[in-house]
C-alpha cells in the first residue's frame, strides 16, 4: 500500500464566469403596483479542464413575471476550479456533483443579490439548496431513462 497515491482535492480558484440581466420593459413596468412572480432555475454542470483539473459551473436563471412581461430576467453562472485526483471512478461523479457544487454556490448566491439590487431592485436571496438530494434525483432519473421506465 505504500505505493498507493494519497487522494486529491483542492479548490484551485472560483470564479463568476457569466452574468447578465435584462430589464426589457423598463420603465413602464416599473410603475406597475401588482407584485412580480418568481420563476428561479438550476444547472449544474462539470468539465474536465486538464489532467486532474476540472471545472465545476453553477448556473442560476431568475426571472420575474407581471402577468406575461418581464420585470427582469438575471443569469448567472459561478464556476469553480477543483484538483481532483487519485478517487476512484465512482467517487468522481459525486464529488463533482455535490461536493464542487455545495463550494461555488454560495458565491452564486451572494452574486445574483447583488446584480439584482444594483438593477434597482430588492435583492432576490436564493434558497439552500440539498445538492445530494438533488444529484440523487438526477441519477435516479438517468437510470430510469436507461431502462426505459418512466416515472
């Protein structure tokens, strides 16, 4: 066992790697009194950068609605770059998408506030999000898909 190399992972550098946001019916939707619906979405995605390098991005897509127009739409994607090396193969996969994940979120998080109140509006705090119950979820899913069960 000696010769047995110690596992590997360490945060390289984290980093927002895009943002935007669009207020497409500014201004007159600003004078509106009704309150805006909320629509929020997910992504997360990893690549492999260099030999035992990869790159983990968290994406967020919040977009607020009255009644069919936009008040304003943000997306943002927060990326990490993680050393990742000597785990075996089936750890790989849960570490890139739990563990990478649960790191750059919260940076996504703070960023996607802080757009959405320098566009002049109260900050939108994304909730916590269980991304080991949401990996599960996905796996779940790709299995079904495999089998050709649908749920």
């Amino acid at each position: 066992m000696a010769d047995q190399q110690e596992p590997v992972f360490q945060i390289q550098r984290v980093y927002l790697k895009e943002a935007s946001l669009e207020q497409p019916n500014s201004p007159a939707i600003l004078l509106e009194q009704e309150s805006p619906t909320v629509d929020i979405q997910l992504g997360v995605n990893a690549a492999p950068v260099a030999e035992g390098i990869f790159e983990v991005t968290v994406t967020a897509t919040v977009q607020t609605k009255i009644k069919e127009k936009t008040v304003f739409l943000v997306e943002a994607t927060q990326a990490g770059i993680f050393e990742i090396r000597n785990l075996p193969q089936e750890q790989m996969s849960q570490i890139m998408g739990i563990a990478c994940p649960q790191i750059v979120y919260p940076y996504l998080r703070g960023n996607v506030a802080d757009l959405i109140q320098r566009g002049g509006f109260p900050p939108v705090h994304l909730s916590e999000i269980n991304f080991q119950a949401m990996y599960e979820q996905q796996q779940a899913a790709a299995a079904a898909n495999a089998t050709g069960v649908t749920q």
